[in-house]
C-alpha cells in the first residue's frame, strides 16, 4: 500500500493572486505526506504540490510507468525530492532527497498508478476548494 498525500494548503506569499500558471506552481504549498505500507517516508510542510502533480502528469505521459521518475523544484537546490525506481517488471522501490526513513519494500505498479491518480485529484479539489484556484482554467494544466 502507498499513499500521496498533502494537507494545509496556503499560498505563499500569501497576499499574491494566482492569475498565471507558473505562480500556481512554485507559490501553492502544502504538507506533503509519503507513505509505503506502515512506513512514513517524507512529511514535509511547504512543498510545492501542484509542481509536483505538474512533473508526475509529464512522467505519466512521456514514461508509461516504464523509467524512473525524480522530481526537482523549481525551489530547491536538492534534487530527488520525490522518485521512483522501477526494481523489476511492474516493481518499485520510492523515496524523497528528504526522507525521514528508508523504505526497503517494493510497490506494484497499479498501486502506484492508482496512488498517484488519487492525489493528482485530491490537490486539484484541495487547491480549488481551500484556495478558490480552478487548475483546469490554465491551458498548461488541462493539456
């Protein structure tokens, strides 16, 4: 079992009004939650969410969950704040630059598809509903 999760969404600063795609991107932040089985991989406050749904629709896209996925931010140095790693056929390993532990047990394939497809929902309604900011209305994110 795998979860993505995030939680307390702001915007940072918080007097900007998101009108462009890129202020959604670096100045929504939530906590964000990664979870293997009983093992709490990552919580992490002010991540960049809706970056990281941004990077995880272009993976999806591009790599048919058949390579490794690693996700920058535009506003960290470090790198690998969240990959995967396929292990064997329909296997992965996952972990984040910022881990608090170590997850040795590999996740099926359809569990992370259907991890990923539930948070990808989850911060578009969180985003919409806590910040009154419609994803969909930006071309980037609807394409």
């Amino acid at each position: 079992m795998i979860e993505l999760s995030a939680y307390d969404f702001s915007i940072d600063p918080s007097q900007i009004a998101i009108k462009e795609w890129w202020q959604a991107l670096i100045n929504i932040e939530a906590t964000f939650c990664l979870s293997v089985g009983k093992v709490q991989i990552i919580q992490e406050p002010h991540y960049c969410v809706v970056e990281l749904v941004n990077a995880l629709r272009r993976w999806e896209a591009s790599s048919h969950y058949l390579s490794d996925f690693g996700y920058e931010s535009m506003n960290e140095e470090e790198t690998e704040l969240l990959w995967f790693r396929l292990t064997s056929e329909n296997r992965w390993l996952v972990g984040s630059a910022w881990q608090q532990a170590e997850c040795l047990d590999s996740v099926p394939t359809q569990a992370l598809k259907t991890a990923i497809q539930i948070f990808k929902k989850s911060v578009e309604q969180s985003v919409a509903n806590d910040l009154g900011v419609n994803l969909i209305d930006f071309k980037e994110f609807a394409a």
